[in-house]
C-alpha cells in the first residue's frame, strides 16, 4: 500500500510539500517529522489507472 504524506505549514496548516511513499517508509519519516517538530497529514495515495 502507498501513502501520501503532506508536510504542512506550522502557522496556517496548509500543504508544504508532497510525497507519496510505500507502508515501509511512513514510520521513518513520521520519526523524523516528530524529531523536528513538523506536522504531517497522512493519507493513503489514490490508485492510478493502468
């Protein structure tokens, strides 16, 4: 499964930057997130249509 991660702005919440990555790497980039304070919205990542 594929999740998108926003890392959003500290002062009004909206969407910095994107990624989306596979289930492995959430946990390690939420620890890193959490290690500096940034705020992140998870979500899982839309399918794409073959």
């Amino acid at each position: 499964m594929r999740f998108e991660i926003m890392r959003l702005d500290e002062v009004n919440g909206t969407t910095v930057d994107s990624t989306v990555v596979d289930a492995a790497s959430v946990s390690r980039i939420v620890q890193q997130a959490a290690a500096v304070g940034q705020r992140l919205w998870i979500r899982p990542a839309e399918n794409q249509a073959s």
